[in-house]
C-alpha cells in the first residue's frame, strides 16, 4: 500500500531528476538557493571579484605598512601606523599615490583626519589617485595644431614652492606652456638626476623639484605642456669641481669665468644626457640655453676657442646637431635660446657668439630669440629709453624671420622671449605686456614666451584675461568607479602665496 509518506519521496526524486535532465534547449539559470546559501552537501565557496586595473596597479607601488580595501565599492588605501611614523613621513611614502603635489599639505590632510596617531592604528590615506597616470611617453603632450606655445619660464627653486599655484595660474590665463628648469644656469641640477657625471659634480645635493616626473603629470593634468630648459656651456658648477671640463686659457689653465668648453666632448655628452633624461621623464620640449660661446670677459681673448669667422656657428652646429638626433628620435621638439642681437646685430657679434640663425636653425625646430627691450642700448633705433619700446619685440621677431629666410629655412619657428619684469623698463606693466605680445603675433611669431628671473609676473597675470576652466581629460576607468579622469592636484597654501 501506497502511503502518503511514500508518494512524497516518489514526488521529490520526480524533482530532482528533472534538475539534472538537460534543458532541452533552454539556457540553463543557476539556482539562487546555488549562489546565496548553503547546499545540501555543505557551504558554497563563490568565487571572488577580480582586482579591478586600478588595484592591480597599485598594488606594487603600496609602501611598507599598506594595504588595500574597497570602500563602498571603491579601492581605498590603509596604512598600519608604526612606531615611528608621523603624518609627514606617512605623507612622503604615499604621496606619488595621490593627487596632492607637496608632503606637507598632504601630512595637513593627514593630521585634520587623525589628530594623534599611536602605533597599530590603522588610517585610511586621503586624497588617492582615481586612476593610474600615464607613464612618460604615453602621457607627453605635443604641440596644438596651431603649433602656438605661450607660457612663461619657472625657476628650479621657485617651481619646489609655487607649482600647483603656477599651474593654476598659467591655466585660469589661457597660456598652455611652461619652460622649467631642469638645470640651474649655474650649473646645478634641480631634481634627483641619475646622469653619473651629475652625480660626479655633486651637481643636486638637494634638489628643489623631488620628482621632473610628477611635476610634469601635474602640469598635463591642468593642460599645460613642459619645457625642460636646459644651459649648456655657462656652468660655473662643473667648470669648478672639474677643472678638466673648463673653458681653457691659451696657458693650458682653466679660464676663469665659470664656462665649460662648448668644444670639449665630455662637456657636450653631459648636456645629451640631461637632455636624454628629461625626455625620458615626460618633457613635451626641449630648450637649450647658453648654447653659445661667451663673449664677455676681461682677457676673453686668450681663451682658447675656435676663430670667430664662421668656425664658431659651425661648431655649434655640429654640438646642436648632436642633441636634435637624440630629440628628434623620441619625436620631441627641440629649441634654441638666441641672443637678441642674433636678429638684429653686425654679423661680427653674432659669429662671436657663435649663434648664426641660418646655420643653427637647420638643426632645430624653434628659436627663441631673447628680444626683450630694455637689454638695447640707449639711443637703439633712435630709442633713447629702448625699454619703453615694446614694438622692439617685433622687429626682432621681423629680423629673425629674415634671417632663417635668407638660409632657406621656413620650417623652423620664432617664438620670441618677451620682457616681463620692469629692468630698465619705466613703463613696464599689464598695457606694456599686451603691446609686446600684440607686437610679435603681428609679426610672425608663432607663440611667444614671457622672462622674470625672479618670476613675479603680476603683469602678465593683469594683462591677460580669466578663461573659463577646462573640463578635465578621460581617463581608463578605473576603481574609483565612473569617477575616472586626469588626477587634479590640491594645495592648501592660499593663493596668494603663489606667482
């Protein structure tokens, strides 16, 4: 006799050989009791979620206390406190990792989240990266179509104080450039540089730039593109602490007047270096300066130098081709700062320097010719005060034109030096900079470049109109979720502090 209790088993073997026929073509849906609970046999083990590219990517960089956690979905970074750690040096190990530029405002963000920290507390870093930045050759910005570059020239040691604020600045302004210093005229490296001969000199004890690299991101992030400036032959550093390396006197000694030799081979493959590194780190551009002989110095004539007829131009040439094969081999744009009176002067002057723009500019893409007019001397064109001549900028502009056309180079650009400090300038201000700038486009300029040794620039900043701000750039999603773009930067120093 069938029982009740018989029918019911009959039932749920019916059951279960229906779920393990096949579907008969359906497709075949997982069970939700399979996903969300324990099975007959025992609990399910599911799975788990892959890292996301973000993850993986930092994963490698974290620093020794770090670990990884998702936080509503999003990858954040935890650091163990130990002993000895403080928000500043917690900052240092993990600043690459975010988007604020300088330690100390990070240790700042640090310190307002955990007023005290004790050993084995476990913190959460503020102010992470959304996403991985680029690495050097992925992230250079080449030229706008327009090929106009117009920006304005930042010291080593102002750049390690002011550079989120520059940025800002040069952004807010419409400019898209910036010319900074990878090596001081004086002859020391601004960052942390692995050239051996750099190291030999004890060339960047200290350096003001920590990272050309991330100054360089930080600069991209807001748009704007870098020139790694770099002087040549004017390096009092190098001519001192290895003599070998100095321009000579007739005597077989060092002249004394803190040049190297531009014909001394060691001399020249140190300044390839460099420029073989700041490629290497990002520069969208590389502008040589000093890349001439000297010409100003009591007894200048016993320094032993090629003949002042020609010879000089072709000898630097020959150095400048040199470094445009390296330039040109990464497909960086290479340019050239020229004196002023390569445009405008006696032929004898500018073969003295070393500097004939028909020779020169066969070898790079951009000369900048250093045009600024309070440099001229008074009674110049009939100028008595040329410093309050801003139209001198355009016919140096003119001049250098004519002379790149007289060698049959119409590929190579001017992109003048504009004066922006007030030397010998008494009618210097935000009206004198928009004349300069006025004066070059009109005359053929393509972008110019704005010189304050001392990088003030309140002028220029007066003179030129407020932009709207860009929209950041996209970027690869990553586990910051639909927040995915260009990391921006944060500085709490308040803007009055900047340029």
């Amino acid at each position: 006799m069938i029982t009740k209790v018989s029918l019911l088993r009959i039932a749920g073997l019916f059951v279960a050989a229906l779920s393990l026929a096949p579907a008969c073509g359906r497709p075949q849906v997982a069970s939700v009791a399979a996903k969300t609970g324990p099975s007959v046999d025992g609990p399910t083990h599911p799975h788990p979620e892959p890292e996301s590219t973000f993850a993986v990517w930092l994963r490698p960089r974290l620093p020794d206390g770090g670990s990884l956690a998702t936080t509503n979905g999003v990858t954040v970074i935890e650091h163990v406190v130990a002993a000895d750690d403080t928000a500043l040096t917690i900052a240092k190990a993990y600043l690459d990792l975010t988007d604020v530029y300088r330690a100390k405002d990070l240790a700042a963000e640090i310190t307002k989240r955990h007023s005290t920290l004790a050993a084995g507390d476990r913190i959460e870093i503020p102010h992470l990266l959304q996403a991985p930045y680029d690495g050097p050759e992925e992230g250079r910005l080449r030229w706008p179509a327009d090929r106009s570059m117009k920006g304005v020239f930042i010291s080593g040691v102002f750049a390690g104080a002011f550079w989120p604020e520059t940025l800002e600045r040069l952004a807010s302004h419409g400019l898209n450039a910036v010319v900074l210093d990878a090596k001081d005229y004086m002859g020391t490296v601004n960052y942390p540089t692995k050239v051996p001969l750099a190291k030999e000199l004890g060339a960047f004890n200290d350096p003001p730039i920590a990272d050309y690299a991330r100054a360089i991101r930080f600069a991209h992030a807001r748009g704007i593109r870098v020139i790694a400036r770099i002087p040549c032959f004017h390096d009092p550093w190098a001519a001192k602490h290895a003599p070998r390396l100095s321009l000579m006197a007739s005597s077989g000694r060092p002249f004394q007047m803190g040049w190297t030799d531009p014909s001394n081979s060691e001399v020249q493959d140190y300044v390839v270096a460099l420029v073989t590194e700041v490629i290497d780190l990002g520069a969208d551009e590389v502008q040589l300066d000093y890349v001439r002989f000297p010409v100003q110095s009591i007894g200048i004539g016993h320094a032993v130098m090629p003949a002042p007829d020609g010879h000089r131009s072709r000898a630097m040439q020959e150095f400048v081709r040199r470094v445009h094969s390296v330039t040109q081999a990464r497909h960086v744009p290479l340019s050239l700062d020229v004196f002023g009176v390569t445009a405008t002067g006696e032929s004898s002057d500018i073969e003295a320097l070393g500097q004939n723009l028909a020779i020169l500019g066969s070898e790079t893409e951009v000369l900048s010719p250093m045009v600024y007019p309070s440099h001229y001397s008074p009674g110049w064109n009939g100028f008595d005060v040329p410093g309050n001549h801003p139209e001198i900028i355009g016919i140096g502009t003119r001049g250098a034109l004519e002379k790149l056309k007289a060698g049959h180079l119409s590929g190579t650009l001017i992109r003048p030096w504009l004066q922006a400090s007030s030397y010998k300038t008494p009618n210097y201000g935000p009206q004198y900079i928009r004349h300069e700038i006025k004066s070059a486009e009109k005359s053929g300029a393509v972008g110019w470049l704005m010189w304050d040794p001392g990088n003030s620039y309140w002028a220029v900043w007066a003179a030129l109109p407020l932009v709207p701000a860009a929209a950041p750039a996209k970027q690869e999603a990553s586990g910051g979720g639909d927040q995915a773009s260009r990391p921006e930067w944060r500085a709490t120093m308040p803007r009055s502090a900047g340029p």
